[in-house]
C-alpha cells in the first residue's frame, strides 16, 4: 500500500498503520486517513464540494486530497480508497460538537443528492429488507425470529406517527446515518459520512444510544429543546426518531450477512423492559410540551 499510496499521491509515509482495511500515517507532520468508500461518484462530487465550503468557512472536517489524476477516489484491487488529511483528535465526542453541526446553515439545494430526509422510504424500505431477509434466513437465528415481532411492531408504530404528525418546519443541516454516544471526532468530522437531514437526526441518534447504554439523559434531553427552541414538528421528530429501533435492524442486518455473531442481539434484547420503560418515561416528559399523539402502549403499563 505504501507504493499506491506515493505513486497516486506523492505522499512518502515512513510507517503505515493498518485498522481493518484502513491505513494512518504521518507526513511531513500531517496525519492522513487512506480508507475504502462505497458511496457513488455522484455524491462524492456533492460531498467534495460540501466539504471545502465547511473549509473556507473554517468549520472543523478532514479535507479530501485528489490524486495524481484529479479524482476523488483511487482504485486498487478492485477497492476504491479515498485519501483524507485529518485535522481533529480521536477522541469521543460531545454534545456540543453535534450542535456545532445541526446549527450550521447550508444552501440544501446544492446538496440535493445527499439528503436523507424522507424517513418515510427508507423506514419503509429498511423494514421490507430485514423482514424478506428474516424470511430467507431466519430459520438460522433463533434470536432473530424470536425478537422481530417486538421491533418490527415498533417500527409500524413510528412509520404510523411519523406519517399522522402535524406537518412543519425543521431546519435541514449537516448529519450523519449513525451517530452514537461512543462517536469518536474522527468519524464525525469524515465528510465521506456526510448526508442531509433535519438538525435534530443526529442528537436523537445519540440520545438513543445512551438510552440503550441505560444512561440518564432525560434532563438533558429537555434542556436540548429549550435551549434550541425546537417546535411541536421538531419534538415529535426528535420523539420518534428516539423511538425508531434503528440499533436494533442494524445489528439484525450485519449478522443476517454474517458480519456479526447472533449472540450479540442478546445485548439488546436482554434491556428490553428497561430501554422501554426508560422510553415510557421520556414520552411522559414530551407528550405535554410536544403535544405527542397518544401512544397506548406508552401511555399504559
């Protein structure tokens, strides 16, 4: 790798430290990050050109180098790499570098092709996936079978009130699939995964994942809103958004591809009562100040 990595990039590292299939190194004391990417030519092109607008106002992210053909991504061995100049420490990350982000204005009609805010498809989508999936595979994962009912219910339950919710205004900003609790400023600030979505995506991402860590978050959760000023639209948002299982499909897809081992469901599922009393309780908190519709299995015990 060192011999692409000089031959396409004129970069002579010394050491070369390998995680995965990613590859770190120093040069001429800046660090880089040479990692695989999957994500088309098309949004790249937007990405890249997000990117330097985030540079030029002198907001924190890895800066993409071309290589010697002026191309984002390089292939070698049938793999396209893109290579990163890294500027921020790998440390975890804090709730105010999420709002640095979802307070960050951006022109979205420039940025079209990487927007993921029609939860309504892609929950649709994801949810016809796993089940097909389960259907092919299920037979194989115990846990799988067992558990699915209970989550797919919930994920009916979100299309449900995301589809029944007064219809309002959020601003669209900077976002990030995932976004958890264990984020490191690395991953956060890589614009290879950047989309665009509705400020509160990633702080609900977050606030879920110290839920299922069965951290106390709740204060925090309602000083997120006041201090931001989110509205009715933005609170059942953020609501359902925290409800959605998304931690619990994503594990169900990596094992399904045989990426992850079932007994790692077991992790989850194991919190079932706890995670869902601690929802119960966050629901309680939000209905009056959201006007939240009522949820029968939340609002009963």
């Amino acid at each position: 790798m060192k011999n692409a990595i000089n031959y396409y990039y004129n970069l002579n590292p010394q050491e070369i430290h390998q995680i995965n299939k990613k590859y770190k190194f120093e040069n001429q004391n800046k660090h880089y990050l040479f990692e695989p990417i999957e994500r088309n030519i098309d949004e790249l092109k937007i990405i890249y050109e997000l990117h330097g607008y985030l540079l030029n106002i002198g907001s924190y992210c890895h800066k993409i180098i071309l290589n010697n053909n002026h191309q984002i991504t390089t292939n070698i061995n049938g793999t396209n790499y893109i290579m990163l100049q890294t500027f921020t420490p790998n440390k975890i990350i804090e709730m105010n570098d999420i709002l640095i982000f979802s307070n960050m204005y951006i022109d979205t009609k420039k940025f079209e092709k990487i927007k993921r805010d029609n939860w309504y498809n892609l929950w649709i989508n994801k949810i016809d996936y796993v089940e097909y999936q389960i259907s092919q595979f299920g037979k194989k994962y115990n846990l799988i079978r067992e558990s699915s009912d209970y989550y797919i219910g919930i994920v009916e339950n979100c299309i449900s009130l995301l589809v029944n919710i007064k219809k309002g205004n959020s601003a669209i900003t900077i976002s990030h699939n995932r976004t958890t609790q264990s984020t490191n400023l690395s991953e956060y600030f890589n614009p290879t995964t950047f989309i665009l979505d509705s400020r509160i995506r990633d702080i609900s991402e977050y606030f879920k994942d110290c839920i299922i860590k069965q951290i106390d978050i709740l204060d925090t959760i309602i000083k997120y809103i006041y201090y931001n000023k989110l509205n009715i639209y933005e609170i059942n948002l953020l609501f359902i958004r925290i409800l959605y299982p998304s931690y619990y499909l994503d594990l169900c897809e990596t094992i399904l591809e045989e990426k992850e081992p079932e007994e790692k469901l077991k992790q989850i599922i194991d919190k079932v009562e706890t995670t869902e009393d601690y929802i119960r309780k966050i629901y309680h908190q939000l209905k009056p100040i959201g006007n939240l519709p009522d949820i029968e299995w939340l609002i009963k015990k």
